[in-house]
C-alpha cells in the first residue's frame, strides 16, 4: 500500500516563493507526480520525478529523494492564478494508476 | 484541453439507484482509469481497464463496475447507490511522455462527473 502525507493548507504572497512538501511510504515506486486542480475542475498535470534531483519547468520545479520518501513542489513568482489544490501522486510498480495525497491547498494574496 | 470528455458534469441521484457515467477520449488511448474523489480529498483510484479488460482495482466494493468499449469510451456503473458515494468522478487517459531525462505515461483527466446522492 502507498501513504502519502502533505500539508493541508499553505498562504503565501503574491510574487513570493512557496515550497509545498510530500512524504511518501510505499510498498513501490515508479514515479511521483504532482498535480494542479482549481476548484471544481480536474487535476491538471505540473511536473514527473522518477530519479533523484531536480526537474524544472518555467515557474515550477519538482525534487524527489528516493531514499528519503520526499518530494517537493517549488513555485516562483506566485500568482494569483496559482490559488489551487497541489496534489501529489505516487506511481505504484504494477500498473499506471496512482496514489494520491489528500492535496495542499494554496492560497495566494495580494 | 486533455481530449477527454466526460457526462454528465453533473447528476443527482437518490439512495439505492444506479448510475451510469460516460468517458471519451479523442485520441486512441487504449488505458482508461476511473478516480472518485470526494470533497476536500485526493482522488482514490477506482479500477483501471486496458484492451477492454479490467487491469487493476482499489479497494472499492463490487457494485462499482466498468466496461471499456473497442472505440476505447468507457463507463462507470455503481448500484445501490450510497449517500457516500456522492463524489467528483474522473476519468483519466494515459498517454506516454518525456520529461528530461526520463519518458512516463502521463494520465489525463476529464473534467469529471459531480455526483450527487440524496
């Protein structure tokens, strides 16, 4: 089985920096995702980490440490559009599905 | 704009009935997932079909059934219909990706289905 923990809530500033956290325990591991869902709409894709390090992506950049069960979600120059639920998702070995955390949900204020 | 198309957006039940939610893909994506997702909550997988076949489920009971059709559409089906299941219901697509250094099977997700049980 997969657990997956994240903060529920975060506040932050317009243009400011936000780092939103994810441990994970897993039975197995093919990949950890994060996702971006606003209010009433589907999660929408941001960033994949498989291997240890960074991958970034414009405003976004996602890190994972395998050995630690840790990721995180690095958000830059925030806007107000970035005011949403951050969900990680964990890959299990068998088959494509993923595990989700219960979400973090951002709210950026002027 | 995922290409996956989902209904109805939404619909309300009363307890004990059944319902039926749709999904569509404009592409050939040959693997289908359904999500619930209750407010406040991440999505829980449901089950997943591959080639028309069920290729995986979660810890959900049997009055949750799907079907996957050649045209790769699928639906959901739930019976006896709880005040619990009243939930977002998402479809997702995979479709393989690259990211860096690595390729992934991405899901895409519809817009869902909001249901309602009263």
């Amino acid at each position: 089985g997969q657990n997956i923990d994240q903060p529920t809530e975060m506040t932050a500033t317009e243009g400011a920096i936000v780092q939103i956290n994810c441990t994970y325990q897993t039975s197995g591991f093919n990949g950890l995702f994060w996702y971006q869902q606003h209010a009433g709409e589907a999660p929408t894709f941001l960033s994949y980490n498989v291997l240890d390090g960074l991958e970034e992506k414009g405003r976004f950049s996602s890190f994972l440490s395998r050995s630690k069960g840790y990721s995180y979600l690095l958000l830059k120059e925030l806007q107000m559009k970035d005011s949403a639920s951050y969900l990680c998702a964990v890959r299990d070995r068998g088959y494509s599905t993923l595990t989700f955390g219960k979400g973090t949900m951002l709210l950026v204020s002027p | 704009e995922t290409g996956v198309t989902q209904s109805p957006t939404h619909l309300i039940k009363t307890r004990g009935q059944q319902v039926t939610l749709r999904c569509s893909s404009q592409s050939g994506h040959n693997t289908v997932s359904w999500y619930q997702q209750a407010l406040g909550q991440g999505p829980q997988f449901i089950f997943q079909y591959y080639r028309e076949e069920e290729n995986g489920r979660g810890n959900f009971p049997p009055r949750f059934s799907g079907l996957q059709f050649p045209n790769y559409s699928s639906e959901l089906n739930v019976n006896a219909l709880e005040l619990d299941d009243s939930a977002l219901y998402l479809c997702a697509r995979s479709l393989s990706g690259t990211s860096g250094r690595v390729s992934y099977n991405e899901q895409f997700f519809g817009p869902g289905t909001r249901l309602t049980v009263l």
